[in-house]
C-alpha cells in the first residue's frame, strides 16, 4: 500500500509538471528529479512486489508509476526543441 500511495503522489506532481509551454525550461530539473524517483520506485518495488499478496496493489503500482514516468518524458523530450 506504501508503493501505491508513493506512485500516486508522484505521478501527481509529473502531471503537475506539464504547464504551458514557456515553463518547460524552468521544469527541467524537477523534472528530471521526479524521473529519477520514479525509476528507483518501480525498481525497487519489482524487487519487492515478488512477496506481495495483492494482485490489483501491484498493477495499480506499475501502472501509475509508469504514467508518471511517461508524463516527465514528455516534459523532457519537449523541453529539447524549446530551450
């Protein structure tokens, strides 16, 4: 349950981070922390989700993490062209 409440604040602030497009560079950096977390996250937690009893927890987990994971991404792939 821990994992499913930290991917779901972090998937949060990545959709939080998708502004218009004269802040993408200002972004850049939390951008790229929130990456860094959610990477560790879903590593982490593959490791762990092994010796988990609940199926739906361990989907839910992966699936906003990677939402969260796509939504930096996309910050940071158009943040390329613009700064």
């Amino acid at each position: 349950m821990l994992f499913l409440a930290a991917a779901l604040v972090l998937f949060f602030f990545s959709l939080a981070l998708l502004p218009p497009v004269e802040l993408y560079c200002r972004l850049r950096k939390p951008a790229i922390v929130l990456l860094i977390l959610e990477l560790a996250l879903i590593i982490f937690f593959s490791r762990w989700c092994k010796r988990s009893a609940s199926g739906a927890l361990s989907v839910a987990t992966f699936v906003f993490a990677a939402l969260g994971i796509a939504f930096n991404a996309v910050l940071l792939i158009k943040v390329i062209g613009r700064c």
